[in-house]
C-alpha cells in the first residue's frame, strides 16, 4: 500500500493517461507548438508553485503572489514608460518583490500573525499599489530581445525560456526539500512546529526567508508574464494565487504542512495544464473546464484523508 | 555580515551601470518599425475570386458571456452558413488581458482558416496572432482593434470621428443649438469615451454651436448605480442643465432610469449610445427621444463576410481593395486595414419596435 499508491504517483500516473488520451483524440494536442505553449502558458503559475511548495510544507501560505506578479508588472511597465533601461528595470522589479515578501514574513513571524490572514491582506494592498503605479493604463512596446526570450524555445528544444529556468530553479529546490538539513527543517516546522523549535531549528528566521523567496519569485514571474504578453498591466496575473494552490494541494502537499513532495507538485501543475488544453482543443466550454479542475481539486484532497481513515480500519485498530 | 554587504554593493554598482547603457524605450522606438507581415505583401488580390466552400471560423469575444458580443457573433455565425463556411463563437469567462492568448493557441492548432477577434488587450494578443498568421490563419478583429501589424483587418463599428461628430448633432438638433449640455461618460481612461469625447468637443467647437456649452464630463464608470448618482449630481448642480450625452449603453440607461423618475423628466434632454432593449422603455414613455448604436448584428455580418473574402483572396488587407458583403453590399478596405460597418443608426419612437438586442 504505502509506496505504490503514494498520492503524488498517482498523480504523476494521471499525468500519463492524460497525455496519452490527448495524443490519441486531438490531433493538435501532442505537437511541438501546442506543447511548447502549453508549457509557455504554464511558465508563471509553475515558478511560483516552487515556492509556494516550499511555504506549504511548512505549514504557511502565500495569498499575496498573484498580487506581488501584478505591481512588478505594473512597475515595469511604469518605469519603462518613463525611459529607463529595461535591464536595470528587472532588478528593481524583482528586488520590490523581495519587499513585498519581506512585509509578509514580518507581519507572520514578528507579530505571530496567521500567513492566511495576513496574505488575504496583503493581497489587496499589493493589487492597490500596483494601480498606484500603474493606473488603469496598459504599457507595451518592450525590448522585442527581451520579449523573445519570454517567449521562444531553447534553441533546439520545444522548452521556452522561462520553463527551462523554471527546471534550473525545480532542480534547486528538489535538492533543497529533499537532500539537505534545510529541507528537512521545513518538514519538521510544518509537522510539528514546536518540536522544531526545541530541536533547535530557527523557525521564525526560515519562514521569513521562504516569504522573502515567495515575494521575489512572484516578482520575477510578473516580469516574464510582462514580457510573455508584451503588455504590462496593474490587473495582471488576478487569480492565479489559485491556480497555483491548487497545483501544490493536486500535487500532494498537505495544508496542514509536513507532507509532499516536489515531484508531485509539478506533475499536478503539468496536469492542470494539459488537461486544460486538452479540453479547450475539444472545445469544451469553460464552466465545465472550471467545474473539470475544480472536481480533480477536491478528490486530490479528501482521497489521501479517506486513504487514512480507511487503512487503520482494515489493519483492526492499532 | 560583510560576503552579503559585498553582494549589495556589487549588485546596486551592476544596476548603476545597466541603468546608464541599457536598452531604454527610447532606443527601441528609434529603431526602425517592423515589416509589415510577408504574406500580405507577397499574395496578390483577385477580387473575382469566388469564396471557398465549408470555411473554418471562429469568433472570440472579450468574454463569452457579454450579451452585446453574444449577438454580434451569432449574426457572424449565421452570415457563415449563407456562403457554406462553418462558424463557432469560443473564449474564456473573464474579460481579462490574457484569458484570450491560450484560445487563440488553441484555434491555431485546430485549423481554423480564420480567427476573429474582440481583443482585450491590443497588445497581449500580438505575439500568437502573429504565430498564428505564420501557419497562414487570416485574422480580423472586430469591435475592439489588435495593434494593427496583428491582424489584417479590423472591422470599425463605426468611425470614432462620426460617432462623436453625431451625438453632438443629434442633441443640438433636440435643445435647438442652445443651452449648458454635460457628458457622462464610461471611466475617465475609457479610450473608446475618450476619443469620441474628444471629437464632441471639437465638433462644439463649430460656430453654429455657439450658443451651446458643455460644462461638464462626468464619469460613471460604466457601474450602474455611480452612473445614476452622477446624473443626479449633475442635474443638481446645473440647474439650467438642457442637454446630456452618454457615450455608453450602461451610463445612458442609468441616466434614463434616474430621468424619468424626477422632476427633469421632459425639461432635459437625455441622447447617447444605447441598446434599444435597454432603452425602450424610456422612450416609450417620453424619457428619451432619440438615442444611437451601430447595429451589431450587422458588425458580426460584415466581420464574417470580410474574414471569408481574406481566405479565398478577394482581398489581401491593402488599402483600397474592394469586397462584397453579401446583404450589406460592397465595402472598400481604409486605411490601417479598417473597414467602417457604417454611420451609427438613431432610434427613436417610431423604429424602436424593430429591434430586438
């Protein structure tokens, strides 16, 4: 039981047939275009899982990133506006991002507040600065050299740009979670945050970084969806906060923190995506594209909690 | 402490430098534009050619429940079946700047001979409109224009100049060229508002309108309820207020509900661009006279006949060429790829009852 039905194989397994059944219903789906945008469209929703999969696990929550995507969008398009190098842009973007971030992991592990409480709020606040910024305006007309690079494949490869830094990043942060003390420190403090704590671990500073990484990853992603779309806008990007949880929780992260793993993440971003392309190449309607992922969403979640309420039951009780 | 310090000062003296050599706006709007796409200037136009059988479109509106949008691509999917071309209308829920991307990667990938679109953003669109053009899709926007080197053609509703030139008339037709008028508009940055706003003034400008002043533009922001406030607080505030203009089918109707439940009901006049179902009450019972909108089945109509003369190369998308468009007769290609459907139509009492959107 244990290994092989683990949730995120599964999901991974899910993965499998829906590609399968793509390739063999819709002729446009498991071509080296459709794929490579629908990897392309991902790019955003899949940098920022990394780490939001990290915040998870130990047991906090980002709600703010679409926010945080939405005023680096909206500062870039500003700033651009206003005449200044686009390669001095990107950093200070990116660098607000870390800000943002900071705010949040303060407000969380300063003050003790609640990440769900504390992200809902900053989530308007970033949005509302990003119209400060920006106003209701929309800024295009990029750098076509920057542009590209959001948009067209590694030389060679069906991979845009911005996946192909998103499995450098993928890479570093398995390795992280997965390999290294750091990593297990975040398991412990999701699992059990006092125990953490006694063990020495210093919670309060790592969760501040992860917040400080979630804020400038979601900055960087702003400034790929800016480039990606060649239009820089304060509504950029509203929702995807979403989109993204709902990849983490897909993926086997459990909200409570302490469980999951990286690889079952991306395969439940994968399988979001595809699945959705699949369904509009069969011109599926979105309400039910909407009602197909929601009813995935919600059976990823009970599924692992019916698996441990059934399984003591079947061993007679412990 | 100092490794981190020394990362600092090394990052903010490479943003310093980056600053001073980068690639600036200016740089790239001094570069030289773009060609225009090679498939246009390469194919050459034969105007007598006949429109090819079982043609595959598709229509995406801003969203998929906009019942203005919903007409207009109905009227396009029927225009379709009278030259044996196959229609569908697809798009996403929210009217957002990039909802609209992933569905026209999808309609590239299903072979479509043409896509018509509602673009959300001019912009964000640009980059799989063009990947599409690339595998030999025609695109043409409609309602609402892509940047123009996106599409081959879009279709206008009208000409921003005439539809504000024609407000203006309407109503000083109405006052009999005299008294304090206002404008309620959509939100202050409105582009379609504001250009058609900008014709009205220079329109009032003309000598025969100098006995009419426009003393204020007020914004509703196209929300029912601040539209409604603000035709209340205009009225109170210009008491010898004679005239408004609304621009926007949600301001005027908002402003027609206010009207005719007050004490200015037949002392001001209330004209703009509005939808006869919205409208009809107004005018029925003395609110409103007359009003204006283009006919938006006709916009569907000659979008669809249009996207069918690209692919079957009666037209390329050049400036002057001519196309038939079935019941609505022959038009000819503008400027930028514009066609115009036409000057905006004016409802009133007596016509209202042969509409129905």
């Amino acid at each position: 039981m244990a290994k092989v039905l683990r949730w995120d194989v599964l999901v991974g397994a899910l993965l499998i047939a829906v590609f399968a059944a793509g390739s063999l219903t819709s002729p446009g789906f498991a071509t080296v275009d459709n794929l490579s945008f629908a990897l392309g469209d991902l790019g955003e929703i899949a940098l920022i899982a990394l780490a939001m999969t990290m915040l998870v696990v130990a047991a906090e929550v980002d709600l703010s990133v679409a926010s945080v995507l939405g005023l680096s969008s909206a500062l870039v398009g500003s700033l651009w506006d206003g005449g200044m190098a686009i390669e001095a842009i990107i950093p200070i973007a990116v660098l607000t991002g870390a800000v943002c971030g900071l705010v949040n992991g303060l407000l969380v592990t300063r003050l003790g507040l609640p990440s769900l409480a504390v992200t809902i709020g900053t989530l308007a606040l970033y949005r509302g600065l990003a119209y400060v910024v920006l106003g209701d305006r929309a800024v295009a007309q990029f750098p076509p050299d920057y542009t590209a690079l959001a948009v067209n494949d590694v030389p060679g490869t069906p991979i845009p740009y911005p996946i192909a830094v998103f499995v450098l990043l993928a890479a570093a942060v398995g390795v992280v979670l997965h390999a290294t003390g750091f990593g297990r420190a975040l398991y412990a403090i999701g699992a059990q945050e006092q125990a953490a704590f006694f063990a020495g671990i210093r919670v309060k500073r790592i969760k501040l970084l992860l917040f400080v990484i979630s804020g400038t990853v979601a900055a960087f992603a702003g400034v790929v969806f800016t480039l990606r779309y060649g239009s820089a806008r304060a509504d950029n990007g509203v929702g995807i906060e979403l989109a993204v949880i709902a990849a983490v929780l897909l993926g086997g992260v459990d909200f409570d923190g302490g469980k999951g793993t990286l690889g079952g993440v991306i395969a439940g971003v994968l399988l979001i995506g595809l699945l959705r392309n699949l369904l509009m190449l069969g011109d599926v309607s979105t309400e039910i594209q909407s009602i197909v992922t929601g009813l995935l969403l919600i059976v990823s979640v009970l599924t692992p909690r019916l698996v441990s309420l059934v399984r003591p039951a079947l061993k007679g009780s412990p | 402490m100092t490794p981190m310090r020394l990362t600092a000062v090394t990052a903010l003296l490479a943003l310093g430098v980056a600053a001073c050599s980068g690639t600036t706006k200016s740089t790239v709007t001094s570069a030289p534009a773009p060609a225009p796409a090679s498939s246009s200037s390469a194919a050459k136009a034969d105007p007598n050619a006949p429109i090819k059988q079982g043609l595959k479109l598709a229509f995406l509106p801003k969203a998929i429940n906009n019942p203005y949008e919903t007409i207009v691509d109905n009227a396009g999917i029927e225009a379709a079946k009278e030259y044996q071309g196959e229609a569908k209308e697809v798009g996403p829920s929210d009217a957002s700047a990039s909802s609209q991307i992933s569905y026209i990667n999808t309609l590239t990938q299903q072979g479509h001979d043409a896509i018509l679109i509602a673009a959300n953003d001019a912009n964000a669109v640009c980059g799989p409109l063009q990947q599409a053009r690339a595998k030999g899709i025609k695109i043409v926007a409609y309602d609402s224009d892509a940047a123009p080197e996106c599409r081959d053609l879009f279709i206008n509703q009208a000409s921003s100049e005439e539809v504000g030139r024609s407000q203006v008339k309407l109503l000083a037709g109405m006052i009999g060229n005299k008294g304090d008028i206002a404008i309620l508009s959509a939100t202050a940055n409105a582009t379609n508002q504001n250009t058609w706003i900008k014709f009205m003034k220079d329109e009032l400008g003309k000598p025969e309108y100098k006995d009419m002043k426009l003393v204020k533009v007020a914004y509703g922001d196209d929300d029912d309820q601040k539209s409604f406030t603000q035709t209340q607080g205009l009225l109170q505030a210009y008491p010898n207020l004679k005239g408004i203009i609304s621009p926007t089918t949600v301001g005027i109707s908002a402003a027609a509900r206010y009207i005719s439940g007050s004490k200015y009901k037949g002392k001001v006049v209330l004209t703009g661009l509005g939808t006869p179902n919205q409208m009809r009450q107004f005018v029925k019972d003395k609110t409103v006279e007359k009003f204006a909108l283009w006919n938006p089945k006709d916009l569907g109509y000659l979008a669809s006949y249009a996207a069918a003369a690209l692919v079957s190369g009666q037209i390329t998308g050049a400036e002057g060429e001519t196309f038939k468009a079935g019941k609505l007769g022959e038009r000819t290609i503008g400027k930028q790829g514009e066609v115009i459907l036409g000057p905006p139509f004016t409802f009133d009492a007596a016509n209202i009852d042969q509409f129905d959107y």
